[in-house]
C-alpha cells in the first residue's frame, strides 16, 4: 500500500513541475456551478481507520467555480465473517459482523493541467462511527464494540474527464485521526461508561479510485 502511495505521490509532483510547460489556452470541461455525483472505492484499505473490505464513498461534488469545488461524502462499508465450529463437523456459523457509517465534506482547488487532465487538493472533515460484534457458534453475541473517528485531511488527486460528463479520479493525502471506543455491556447492550481515548495519529490515506457523473 504504502509503495502504491509513494508512486502515486510522485506522479503528481512530476506533474505539478510540468505546468509551466502546458497550454494555457487548452479549454476546461469545468465550468461554474457544475454539478454531479460521485462513488469512490478504498482500493488498498488496510493500514489506516478503514479495515474493512468492499468500502464506498458518495456524495455530491458542486464546483462554485472552474477551480473551487464542494464535495460533501458518505462513507460506508458492512463485512460479515463466517466460521465452521472448532471440530469442522457442523455448519458454518456467523462469528463476526462490521459495519462502518460516516459523513464528511471536502474544500477542493483545481489546478488544470492540460485536455481534460486537472490536479486537485484541498482539506477534508469528517465523522465516522464503526461498530463491530462477535458471535459464538450458536450466533449470540460474545463480544460488541463500537469506535467514534474524527478525521481531518489533507487531500492530493488526479481528475480526468472523459467528456463534459463522465471524470476518472485517483486520489490520497494525509489524515489526522482522533479514535475514540465506547465502553460496552455486551450481555445487555448498554453503555457502561465515558467514551475512552485510544488512538490520535497521522497517516498516509489508502488510495481511492473515483467516478464522477456530471449533469451540466
């Protein structure tokens, strides 16, 4: 993940150093007010908050002006885990569930590049909530957790538009996580106590492949 990054990283450097040699008179597809939906997907998810599979992000994306977009997202992934019990002879059982909901909204800058091609940054905010819950081989809950993240980032991507309506994206950055975990009674369900500080670092953003459908 982290080598996919670093390639990524340096591309775009490579491309930000080759401005100055791009056409200045080649036409933007963006135009004000432009306005189109958006899914992402966490190809190398792993390292960072998101450890899950099959994670998405959609939302709307609303360019104020050629070069200034809004882009509000959610986040959300669900992953089931089924297991044989311990002697391999009887059915496979459910002995874990995931699920992970959030909400977020970037601030994005677009610097044109050439044709079609445009590099984008700009920061990031968000909450997310990510509750995980165990089971035995009867399927009655063992265990139950539940995490709060409030995320800032610091976006770094590459757009590429097909046409005025279909763009191509690939994105990462850096991000700033505060983690905090709930304290559960599993046997009943209930909070038991504060929410509990476990995790405030940065990191390297998993790389996000994206589509964009734009309406005007």
């Amino acid at each position: 993940m982290k080598k996919a990054t670093h390639i990524f990283l340096l591309v775009c450097i490579t491309l930000i150093i080759s401005i100055s040699s791009l056409s200045a008179e080649e036409d933007s597809a963006i135009t004000p007010y432009k306005t189109g939906l958006f899914v992402q997907n966490f190809v190398f998810a792993g390292e960072s908050i998101l450890t899950f599979e099959n994670i998405y992000r959609t939302g709307a994306i609303v360019h104020v002006t050629p070069n200034i977009a809004v882009r509000p997202g959610v986040t959300f992934s669900f992953h089931s885990t089924n297991e044989e019990d311990v002697y391999g002879s009887g059915p496979e059982y459910k002995s874990e569930e995931e699920f992970f909901l959030g909400a977020s909204i970037d601030a994005l800058y677009f610097i044109d590049l050439g044709p079609g091609l445009t590099l984008y940054t700009g920061p990031g905010f968000g909450y997310t909530d990510r509750k995980s819950e165990d089971y035995d081989s009867t399927e009655t809950i063992t265990d139950k957790r539940e995490y709060k993240y409030i995320n800032a980032e610091a976006l770094l991507g590459l757009q590429y538009m097909f046409n005025s309506s279909v763009a191509l994206s690939m994105e990462t950055g850096l991000i700033y996580r505060y983690v905090t975990e709930v304290d559960y009674d599993y046997t009943s369900g209930s909070i038991t106590g504060e929410d509990n500080t476990i995790d405030t670092d940065i990191y390297l953003i998993s790389p996000r492949i994206g589509l964009t459908i734009y309406f005007n």
